[in-house]
C-alpha cells in the first residue's frame, strides 16, 4: 500500500501524471487497507478477517481504546490526499504539491 501512494508522489513530482488518473492508486490503497468483509460471509462483520483495517479494530478493542483512531487517521489521510489531486492536474500545474504529498503519505 505505502508502494502505491510513493509511486504517485513520485509520478506527480516528475509531473508524468495528471487529471483523475492520479486518484486511482488512492482507490487501491484504500481497498487494501479495508479489505472484502464479504469473504466467505452471508453476513459481513466489521472486525472480522486479516485486512489491516481488521486488525486494527481488533487491537482497539484489545487495548480497551474505544473507537480505533488508527483506521480514522488512515482514511482521513487518504481522503486529503485524494481531495488534493482532485483539483485537476494539479500534479503539473503546482510545483510544491509533490512535498505536501510526502508529508501527507
């Protein structure tokens, strides 16, 4: 998953992408990190399988942390980052977005 989102900053630093192709790879991470909570199941779970998201949820409740601030955190992430490439071709006309993106990721 952080494979995905390095290629893109990096594309978008050499300015080799642009319009909504950059969003796919964010699309890609996200499903990684929350999974198919439909394998195998008639009735899907939240917490149960082995995606990251899962494990997550798991450790929360584990720890008796409450809601899992971790999987927040992670798709707040991914949604600023998709919110900042939304703004079309943003990767060639911004010349710093690539830093904001590093930060970000």
């Amino acid at each position: 998953a952080v494979n995905e989102l390095d290629k893109i900053v990096n594309a978008c630093k050499k300015k080799e992408v642009f319009g909504l192709d950059v969003l796919h790879p964010i699309d890609r991470v996200a499903a990684l990190w929350i999974g198919d909570s439909e394998q195998g199941k008639t009735q899907p779970e939240a917490d149960a399988g082995h995606t990251l998201y899962a494990m997550a949820e798991y450790q929360a409740v584990k720890f008796a942390v409450g809601t899992n601030q971790a999987n927040n955190d992670v798709l707040e992430l991914l949604a600023k980052m998709k919110s900042v490439l939304s703004a079309g071709n943003v990767c060639i006309n911004d010349d710093q977005v690539h830093q904001k993106l590093r930060t970000m990721a």
